[in-house]
C-alpha cells in the first residue's frame, strides 16, 4: 500500500513538474501522450502535427509529445485525458471501446474499401461530426483521425486458406477478435509493446496489425507470412483532446489546431497507401511471403461479419446511425 501511495505521489509530482495549460495570459501549454512508439509512422507523423500547430497558433500553443508509458499506461490514456490529467492522447478508440461505444464503428471489418473512401466518409459523409457528438460525452474532443495504413495478418505460419487459421493463436484487440474466431482462431488480446517478444516466444502464432510494422517493429524477424486482404484498408488512429482545454482555446486559436489537424490528417492518408506498398516491398526482400486468400474465403468474412456489424449498431443509438450511413455510402459505392 505504502508503495502504491509513493508511485501515485511520484506520478502527481510528475506531472506538475511538466506543467499545464493554460500559461502566461494568451499561452497554451498541450501535453499529447502516444501509446505508440516515438519511430512507428503515426508518431512521426504527430511530430509534424505539434510543429504546424506551434507555428499556426504562432506559438501560443506548446505541444509537448510523450511516448509510451512516459505520464499514462495505454488503458489510462482515454480516462486521463477526460479528466485532464493530460490535455491530449494519440491513441486508437478501439482500445476504449467499454468507455466509447461509437469507437467500435472505426473498426468494423471490411468498413471502407479504399483511403479515399475512408476520408469521404469522415469529411463529407458526417462521419467526424458524430465521433465527436460521440467523445464530447466523456468530455473528449476527437480533434483529428489518422490513418495508419492496411492492417491484415501478420503469422508465424503457412497460410493457403483460411482453414489455416484454426487452432491458432491471433493477437487481435476489439471486433478483430470476433473477427478471427470466424476464422477458427483463438483470439488474445494484449498491447502493442509486446506484440514483437510474444510472437518471438510463440505466444501468439501471429498478429492483426498493420502490415508496416513488418519493419517499424521489425516483426520480419518473428513472422512468416503476410496475408492479403488487409481487414481495415486503412485502420484508424487518432488524437483526442481534454474538452475543458479546447474550449479554453479562443476559436482563432482552435482554428489554427484544426488546420494542423486536418493537414495532418491528409498527409496520413497520403502516406498510408504508399507505406502498405513499401512494407509489402521490404518483406518480400526479408523473404517473407505474402499471399492472398481465396476469393471464396474472402466473400465468407465479409458476410460472416454482417453479424458483428448488426451487433455493433445495436450498442447505442449513435452507433446505429453511423452503420446505417456506412452501408448508404458503400451501397452508392456498389461495395455492398
């Protein structure tokens, strides 16, 4: 107990020691916690984030960029910001999805066929307005998402077809983990720290992640195999703000954020489709062998997910709406 007590004093001490916004009159202090590592391709770009924001807000924001378990633990991070423990976390809804409902619409399989369809659905489609109406409950603002390019399997195994997957142990978190039960797998969830050591001890036989972690976390070295499609095409990422902070910002200054925000957002999209071809590329150079699941075998998830879509839809009402307006855009798209 006495322990416990030293850590949380420790912890509160901490965080005074970094401080708080608001500064100075006019000044901003913005503390942003990742729960991905500082080299993977979503804190570089949230690197460039906080410098657009410096410099948009002429410096009347300071972002300050921490990195995993730095201030909060993964679990934390959502519960931290909505209490302003921390002003901001770049992390993925998925995670929190006991907390936020709506997080899971983010994670349906197969939800957008393309990036730009994705950017669609969330700037033209109202998909932004409602995971905000969503995060403003628990006094979040989902100021930006980022895209964090295809996510598919990733395994230590040879894989032909699906049947493959049996009996199998797949690192899936959220709805990935209805997801591969439909595939015969064992689903286990834990964080991304440790997705590279359990593959490496045989844990886990293989992992529901994004394909370009086969080199930014170097999983070439643990796996086998990549496997075609991808399950989110993108997947999604994001960063979520204190409501109490944005709206302490003037609107000019909320302004400048949302540019940063937006921009960022676009360069993700960007990137994502080039870093699915560049990591495809870098594991057929580590001999790593990338195939393609039957096209019988794909058409079988698709449908065999409808269920879990329904199931989602049913959480709140909010959730309904958005599935209804994900399958009005993919019908107008003839994607469904």
């Amino acid at each position: 107990m006495k322990r416990r007590l030293v850590l949380v004093g420790l912890l509160v001490g901490f965080l005074c020691m970094i401080g708080s916004g608001p500064l100075e009159a006019g000044n901003f202090k913005l503390r942003i916690q990742s729960v991905y590592p500082e080299g993977s391709h979503g804190p570089v770009l949230l690197k460039e984030f906080a410098k657009k924001a410096e410099e948009y807000t002429k410096g009347k924001v300071k972002v300050e960029l921490f990195w995993p378990g730095q201030v909060v633990g993964l679990t934390e991070a959502y519960d931290a910001v909505s209490k302003g423990t921390i002003e901001g976390t770049y992390s993925c809804l998925i995670y929190y999805g006991g907390i936020v409902p709506e997080g899971k619409t983010e994670w349906l399989p197969f939800n957008w066929p393309t990036t730009s369809d994705s950017v669609d659905i969330y700037l033209k489609a109202g998909y932004l307005d409602l995971m905000r109406k969503a995060n403003v409950r628990h006094n979040v603002h989902y100021l930006f998402p980022m895209y964090s390019a295809t996510m598919g399997a990733m395994t230590k195994f040879p894989v032909k077809t699906m049947e493959d997957f049996k009996g199998k142990k797949m690192r899936a978190t959220g709805l990935d983990g209805s997801l591969v039960k439909l595939m015969g797998s064992a689903a286990v969830s834990l964080p991304a720290t440790e997705i590279y050591t359990t593959l490496q001890r045989g844990t886990v036989d293989g992992v529901i992640y994004p394909f370009y972690t086969i080199d930014t976390y170097k999983l070439h070295e643990v796996v086998s195999h990549i496997v075609l499609p991808g399950f989110h095409t993108p997947s999604i990422s994001g960063v979520y703000l204190n409501l109490d902070f944005w709206k302490s910002l003037p609107p000019d200054l909320q302004a400048a954020v949302e540019k940063a925000g937006l921009e960022t957002m676009l360069a993700s999209a960007k990137g994502s489709d080039q870093w699915d071809k560049e990591a495809l590329e870098f594991a057929k150079q580590k001999g790593i062998k990338v195939v393609t699941l039957p096209g019988s075998d794909v058409e079988y998830l698709k449908k065999a997910c409808a269920p879990i879509w329904d199931s989602v839809a049913e959480t709140t009402p909010l959730c309904k709406e958005i599935v209804e307006m994900y399958r009005k855009y993919l019908k107008g798209k003839g994607a469904l």
